[in-house]
C-alpha cells in the first residue's frame, strides 16, 4: 500500500514518517529528493542561482537552504519560479524511489511518502491513503522561531504562504493532531497505525 504524509510547515510531518519507519514503514522523502536534484553541478541548481542570484551557494558550491527559504518566502514569484523548477524533477525522483521500493518491499507492506506540497504539486492521485498532519498556527510559528531561529513575523509569513492546514485536512483520508508532546503524537500514530491496518486488510480483501 501507498500512503502520502503532508501538512504543514512545522506541523510534525518528519516525526510521523519517522514514527511509521519505526513501525515498518518504508519511508521517502520529497525534502531529501529536493535536496538531491539540487546538488552541486546540477542542471536545477545552475536554475534557481539563475533565477535567486549567486547568494543562495554556500562556499563548497551547495544550495543555501536558508538563504534561498529567506528570498523566496518574502517575494510570491520567486517562489513560484523556484517551485517551477525543482517540483518536475523531485516528482520524477520520487516516482523512481517509490516504484523501486515497490519492487522489492523488503518485508513491508506500506510505502510512505512524505511530501510538504503533495496537494499543491498534484501528487494526491500517487497515493491509496493521504495522511495530514496538523497543528495550531501559533504552534507552527513558535516552532519555526526555535528550530529555525525565525523572527515572529518572518515565521508567520512562511505559514501563511502555504495551503491553510484546514483546507488540507479536509481531503485527508488520515488527520493526525500533532499540537501535544512527542509522547502524545507517538499515541496517535500508533492509532494511524492501526486504521492503516485496517485499510490494508480492506484493499486486500477486495483484491
């Protein structure tokens, strides 16, 4: 089976794959392909530079995550341009990785995709089951200013740049509320796990 994992910015989607890893999943994530397709020496790489300016590579020829984020979350067209760029060919990366798994499961049944724009970058049809992490927006900024030393307002822009997490949660198949403890999401999780059971056992059934 095939699931997808999204939410987002901040909401928990990488502690849930990590969570479902732990428990059997095979996991694959759109940010690590993003991070491939963009390598040093990279055809996407030479576009976004083109498109955000030399700034955005760091001294050992890498993309400056932080610094293409800081550029393209306060201009909406460079980060539509951005998007033009990298989502094709994380697309076809991801698509590669999955049918492989697909191939040789390695003992597992499900196959996990965690991807941050899964709805706006029109992946939704890839999946069986679509699971949507949510949190508070006042919980996504709180975090964003700790983990990624963001000031209040530069973290408000990021969350509202993105698809309201309601809106995403509405098309999910799975919501898991991720606003508690590890400890509590480690529960709801372990809840997922188990409709995720059911759902496979359902899809088997009918095969």
């Amino acid at each position: 089976m095939r699931i997808g994992i999204t939410g987002g910015i901040a909401s928990g989607k990488s502690t849930v794959a990590r969570l479902l890893a732990e428990r059997g999943a095979l996991v694959f994530s759109a940010d690590e392909a993003a991070r491939a397709v963009v390598a040093p020496g990279s055809d996407a790489l030479a576009k976004v530079v083109e498109l955000l300016g030399s700034s955005v590579v760091q001294a050992d020829g890498a993309l400056d995550r932080a610094e293409t984020g800081r550029i393209v979350f306060a201009d909406d067209r460079k980060r539509r341009g951005l998007e033009r760029i990298v989502h094709p060919a994380v697309l076809k990366l991801l698509k590669a990785q999955v049918e492989a798994a697909e191939v040789d499961l390695r003992g597992s049944w499900l196959v996990a995709v965690e991807a941050p724009l899964l709805y706006e970058a029109g992946m939704k049809s890839w999946f069986d089951a679509v699971i949507v992490v949510t949190c508070s927006a006042r919980e996504q900024v709180n975090r964003l200013m700790t983990r990624n030393g963001l000031s209040a307002p530069e973290a408000a822009r990021r969350v509202v740049a993105q698809m309201p997490l309601d809106q995403k949660a509405a098309m999910a198949d799975f919501v898991v509320a991720n606003d508690g403890s590890e400890a509590d999401l480690a529960v709801a999780v372990n809840n997922l796990w188990k409709g995720l059971l059911a759902l496979n056992a359902g899809s088997t059934n009918q095969a």
